[in-house]
C-alpha cells in the first residue's frame, strides 16, 4: 500500500485494480446508489473491518455511511468507523467490492468538532444547501496555498462530512448516516481517548462548535458538474466517481 501523510493523520492507498443539493431525494432517485442494494453495505462493512488494526485502533465501536466535502466542494461517498483509538475514514468502491484508499486520525489529536451551515467566500459563485459537520486535529496550522489551489491535495487538518443522500430510504439509513449521533459518539470516543492518552502539546478534550464551515472556493465548474452528477457516488450507472 502506498501512504501519505497529513500532520498527524495517515492516508492509505490502496493498490489494489479497479476499473449540490443537500434536500431528501425521492425514492426513486435513491434506488441507483449501490450501497443500499441487499448485500452489498454488509459486504462493505466486512472488507473495511478487515482493514483494523486492532493494535493501533482497537476495537470498533460504530460505522457510519455519510459523504466527505473536500477544500474544492466536492462530495465523496465514505463510510466511517470509530473505533477506541482512531477515526477511519474509507474510500470504498461499491462496484467492486475493495476499498481504494484508508485515513486513520487518531482519536487523541481531535481539538475540534464543528457543525452548521456552510459559507464561501464573498465573490465565490458556489453555493451549499445543509449542515456539515467538520473534524480539526492541528489548530496550530493553517493549509499551505498550493494545497488550497490543488485539488487533489490530501494534506489539511480536517475532513468535513455531509448527509449521505439514501438517509431518507429507512430507519436504517436513517440510523446509519444521522450526523448528529455521529457527532456525539465521536466526541465521546475522543474525549475518552485524550483521557487515556494525552497527545503532547495539546490541550486535554474537544471543544464542539456550532459554527459557519467555511470552504474556500471560488468557481467550482468541477464539483458544480461532478455533485449535480452525483460523481462522487458508485451508482447503478457503474464506478465513474472519484
């Protein structure tokens, strides 16, 4: 596997071959996504908890389904676990069944949950309906300008989630991709976690804001074609997401 690394978090590539509007969709629309269909989430989920290592993370505790919205507002379908020490975040290609690429944060260098609505610079002519949810782990940092203008960069502090689009299929999903338990089991494994080792340098716990998340984009012709597409997603019509 090939790793990058991102302060403090790592980022797994995983070498293996393989070929914006937040609002409730109709179940019609839903049924092209593929992580709902009978079978396949419960494979998902077994292949990404292979992917453990219960000597770094310990045990898992909850898995969740949501999207990731980079620095370039592009939506990314993920699915997420906490586990006793670490947040893992994975790119899963539901089309054929492996998983392409691994984030491991550690619970203990979290400093900060934020969630609310999302802003963009003045001049900017993106625009995002919804609530996001947003993870910090370096305050001390800010994202270099090359990163800021790259889009492929994987290097910044943070990882922002959304609402999955299939929330509104069942109680399952529902269940399954509800960002505000998410939200509170997250900050309980963290604090647990700076509680039974603290990170040296930084302050004991994590501080939850409700606050504007802020992406600094200004003419998004990708992300404002790739989300209307639902790019980022593996659907019906075969993997052509990112």
């Amino acid at each position: 596997n090939k790793v990058r690394r991102s302060s403090s978090a790592t980022v797994f590539c995983m070498s293996q071959n393989s070929p914006v509007n937040q609002t409730p969709l109709p179940e019609s629309d839903t049924r092209a996504f593929l992580s709902p269909q009978p079978g396949t989430l419960k494979q998902a989920i077994k292949d990404v908890e292979a992917l453990v290592d219960e000597e770094v993370d310990g045990s898992v505790h909850s898995i969740w389904l949501t999207a990731e919205v980079d620095h370039w507002d592009n939506e990314k379908e993920r699915l997420v676990l906490i586990t006793d020490n670490s947040l893992l975040v994975f790119k899963y290609d539901f089309v054929m069944f492996n998983c392409d690429q691994m984030q491991r944060i550690p619970l203990n260098i979290i400093d900060r949950i934020a969630h609310g609505q999302f802003s963009f610079p003045k001049n900017s002519l993106l625009q995002r309906e919804g609530e996001g949810l947003r993870v910090f782990w370096d305050r001390l940092r800010e994202p270099s300008f090359s990163s800021r203008w790259n889009p492929f960069a994987t290097d910044f502090p943070f990882v922002t989630f959304i609402d999955h689009p299939v929330r509104s299929i069942g109680d399952a999903f529902a269940a399954l991709c509800d960002m505000q338990t998410f939200r509170e089991r997250l900050k309980e494994a963290a604090q647990k976690a700076h509680a039974m080792k603290p990170f040296p340098g930084k302050a004991n716990g994590v501080l939850v804001l409700n606050q504007r998340i802020h992406i600094q984009a200004y003419v998004g012709l990708m992300s404002l074609i790739g989300n209307q597409n639902r790019l980022g997603y593996c659907m019906a019509r075969g993997n052509i997401g990112f």
